[in-house]
C-alpha cells in the first residue's frame, strides 16, 4: 500500500529549526566541526547523546571552546545537521 502525501513524515526537520542544551565535548575549526553532549531534542525525537555537527558559521567557535554549556539552533542541511547559532 503506498503512502499518500499527507500520510508520510514531514519534511518540515528539513526546513525547521532546533533548539537544545548541550557541552561542547571537542571542537575544531579546521575541519568545522564540533561534538556535543546534548539534551534530548523533542522536535526530532532523539534522545540526550554525544555527536558531532558541522558548524556553519567559523565564527561561532568563539562561544564552543570545551567544557561550555551552550543554547544551539541546528538545521538539517543535506544529510547533515548544522548548528546555525549558540547562546
């Protein structure tokens, strides 16, 4: 049985912005990537865990040296998620 438009999962994580609590763990700006210990993320049903993300902006490695708590926004762009701002 094949799965109508409206019937299949939303694209919307494509497009859609989200916000988590999370302890840099390692960062490096030459390859422009970062690995966080992060709190659960509700909008895309992942539990607390460590990974690693690309980062859009170099400049954000100001605010993700390791050990800080940090607020990120990611997006997903392409097969990655990105974080996109940190507070």
């Amino acid at each position: 049985m094949s799965m109508k438009a409206a019937d299949k999962p939303s694209n919307d994580s494509q497009a859609a912005t989200h916000r988590t609590d999370a302890v840099v763990k390692a960062a490096d700006p030459s390859k422009g990537n970062v690995t966080l210990a992060h709190e659960p993320i509700k909008s895309l049903n992942w539990p607390a865990m460590t990974m690693s993300f690309a980062v859009k902006d170099k400049a954000l490695f100001k605010k993700l040296a390791v050990g800080n708590k940090v607020h990120v926004a990611i997006k997903k762009q392409g097969a990655d998620y990105v974080v996109t701002e940190v507070k």
